[in-house]
C-alpha cells in the first residue's frame, strides 16, 4: 500500500517533554514521507485544549482533557471521551491506519478498531502493568495488576501489528510470553531514537555552566528522578566516580529536584558537588555537553527491565559521552563490551565501583567521544526509525485481521 491515512492515539500531552520529543518528532518525520496524521492526545490541565489544529503540511492536532483522579472513572471517562472523538476523526478523514501509544490509547482504540474493520498497529513501549508493580505503584497481584494483564493479553491479540522498544521484550513475547500463541500480529523493534542533529558534538556547551565546571570531571545525569530510577544508588555511583576522576562534580539536568542524591552526598560532606539544572528541550543539547560521561540506574530488572530504552543514553552517546546503564533491555548488547560503555548487572557497592571506574578510565581515552556518537548512529538515529515506522506502514494490513506478510523485524536496522 502507499502512503496512509492515520490517526495516532496517544495518553502522553504533545505539549509536553516526552510528547515534543517521542511523539512530534516520529508524526512529523513520518508525515514528510507522504502520510497523513490526525493526532489524538489527552493534554494536562493548564494546556488549552484544541480541535483539529494544523501544526504542519498533513498534520492535524486534537487535545482532549487527561483526568488523573478518581483513577479508574477517570481513565474511564478520558477512555469513552477518546473512543467518541476517535471514531469521529477516523471516519471523515477516512482513516485506514489506527496508530496507538500504549496500553490505554489501543484499549479505548480497540471498539472503533472491530467496527470499522482499520488495522491496528500497538505501539506497546514495554510491559506497563509490570513496570507500575516494579515502581512500587501498584501492589503485586493487586486488581489493577491483574486486570491489566488481562487487557493486555486481548490487544496483543488483536493487534495487527505490534514494536516494541527492545529485542529483548520482542524475545519474550515470542518465546517466555505464557499467551505467546496468541499474538498473530508481526513484532517489530524500534527504540526510543534521537534526533542527531540537536544531539552532537558540533553542540556547543552552555556558556555560563561550562565556566562553573571548568577544570572538573563532571558526571551526567540526565532525566527523570526517582520511581523507576534509583537516586540513592546513583548518589553511591557518583561517590565512587569521584574517587577515580578528580576533582569531580555531579551534573544533574531535570526537571525534579535532586533532593535524595543530595542527601546521600550530604552525609559524605560532599553535597556542594552536586550541580541541578532543570531545563527545557530546547535547552538540553548544550547542558549534556558540559559533561565527560553520563549514567543511569535503574529498577525494573524482572519484566519491566525487558522494556526499558532510556531516551537518555542515546541523547548522551550522540553528544560525544560514554554510558554507564543498568542491565536493562538492549543495554547488555549495546554497551557490554563497547569502548563507550558501561552495563552494570546490579547495584552492589563492588558492582557500582567497578563500574564507576571503568567508566572514569573510558571517559578521559583519547578518541572516546567519536565511538560514543558512532555507538549513538548506529543504534538511535531518528532517520532510521523512521524508516521503520514508514515500511509497517505501508506493508499493514489493508483490513484489521487480514494476513499482511509482514514478518518479525529486529534492530538495529541494517545499513543500506
């Protein structure tokens, strides 16, 4: 098939950072490539709301209301408001591709979905049940959980089409999933990319912060604080770090407030190493330059670690820094025996010094910059995900349950 009519659902606001930078930059890649797109997304209180909004050549924008409490008559009523609006879009604009994000846009999707007989492509991210119970959000074997799984289970099995951001959640679904042999719809790896032209070298660092660091050897962090993550045990990191690259600071760029990093350097008498900066996209290209090396730990190491692609590492590696991550999904492959990286498997004191120091010692290697945003190309371009995304497109089935031919694809892409 040629180029698509597509409505693409997503829980994320597209005002927000994730959305600018996980969702607009795919819709609009893809819409350059000849499809066209009515995007669906449930925007946070305080953003105006907006119906069918042009916001680039084939590109429409609708903004629902996203309601956070009650949980349940919340998501139920954002799910009934999205099903309306959904099905109204779909058929005047003649919709012949649903494109969800997640578990709640292909669960309110799926009705409209059967009715109208559109293919359904899941962009499933990762396990969401099991990364909120490894969160410590949900309790295990709680109703929510277990509901969910449930849900689960039916839309990997009406999905026409499923990605996922990991060879190793595609692994599991295929072989360790215990419902494996309902999922007839083709998987496709395609992880969380970056655009390498806001992410490179030739960025320049931020002026005032480059002069503040000047003379140290600065650990980067980048991102999100807490939950998923492990502050305290990155706090334990940096600790080590500072023992092998001196004098040292802890770079910490986020929106939230590094409050429990700090303290653990407190009780070392070292909490005045610890820099925060909260920044905008726009701004972080020039912070992470002001870095030698970045990091990432992680929770999630069960079902949810099968998922996770941190948009960190790819932003970090294009920016000319070594890694040090977790063992979570792909990361084993990608950094285990890279010269821009480091797979740490757990968070024991030996563990996070060894890894501390084998980052410290590829961080100042001559030349080390150049592999990480090599490593960065070959793994998260943006270009090639893109590339991905249009050949399901094209090669979706043309009716919801029909055969389509496509088969399982992996990553990275290979080089043409």
């Amino acid at each position: 098939m040629t180029n698509r009519r597509v409505v693409y659902v997503t829980y994320d606001g597209l005002t927000e950072q994730l959305g600018q930078s996980q969702v607009l930059p795919y819709v609009l890649g893809l819409a350059e490539r000849g499809h066209e797109f009515e995007i669906l997304s449930f925007e946070k209180p305080g953003t105006p709301l907006v119906y069918r909004k042009p916001i680039a050549p084939g590109v429409h924008w609708t903004a629902l209301r996203y309601h956070k409490t009650p949980t349940l008559p919340a998501t139920a009523f954002d799910m009934a408001q999205g099903l309306a609006t959904l099905s109204l879009r779909s058929a005047i604009s003649r919709a012949n591709l649903v494109h969800v994000r997640s578990y709640v846009p292909c669960a309110l999707s799926l009705p409209w979905v059967e009715l109208a007989g559109v293919p359904l492509l899941f962009d499933m991210r990762g396990l969401w049940a099991d990364e909120r119970v490894e969160a410590g959000r949900w309790p295990p074997g709680s109703r929510a959980y277990l509901g969910t799984k449930k849900i689960e289970r039916v839309l990997l099995s009406r999905a026409d089409a499923i990605t996922t951001l990991t060879v190793r959640l595609q692994d599991y679904l295929r072989r360790e999933y215990p419902f494996a042999h309902r999922i007839k719809g083709s998987i496709h790896v395609i992880p969380t990319c970056v655009d390498l032209d806001r992410f490179s070298q030739s960025v320049a660092p931020e002026p005032a912060l480059a002069r503040e660091l000047s003379g140290k050897k600065v650990l980067l962090y980048l991102g999100a604080i807490g939950s998923y993550y492990l502050p305290r045990q990155m706090a334990e990191f940096y600790l080590s770090w500072r023992k092998y690259a001196s004098p040292s600071r802890l770079l910490v760029v986020s929106r939230q407030s590094p409050d429990e990093m700090r303290y653990v350097l407190a009780a070392q008498g070292v909490a005045h190493e610890l820099i925060h900066r909260s920044a905008t996209r726009e701004e972080v290209p020039a912070l992470v330059r002001c870095g030698h090396a970045s990091f990432g730990l992680f929770g999630g190491k069960i079902l949810a670690g099968h998922g996770c692609a941190p948009t960190k590492v790819g932003e970090t590696l294009a920016s000319g820094l070594p890694f040090a991550s977790s063992a979570v999904g792909d990361i084993p492959a990608l950094l285990g025996s890279s010269p821009a990286g480091v797979s740490v498997p757990d968070t024991r004191p030996e563990t996070l010094d060894a890894a501390a120091r084998e980052l410290a010692e590829k961080a100042f290697t001559p030349g080390v910059a150049t592999r990480a945003a090599t490593l960065a190309q070959q793994w998260f371009s943006l270009e090639d995900a893109l590339d991905a995304y249009d050949d399901v497109y094209r090669r979706m089935p043309v009716r919801h349950g029909r055969p389509s031919g496509l088969e399982d694809t992996g990553w990275p892409r290979a080089r043409r």
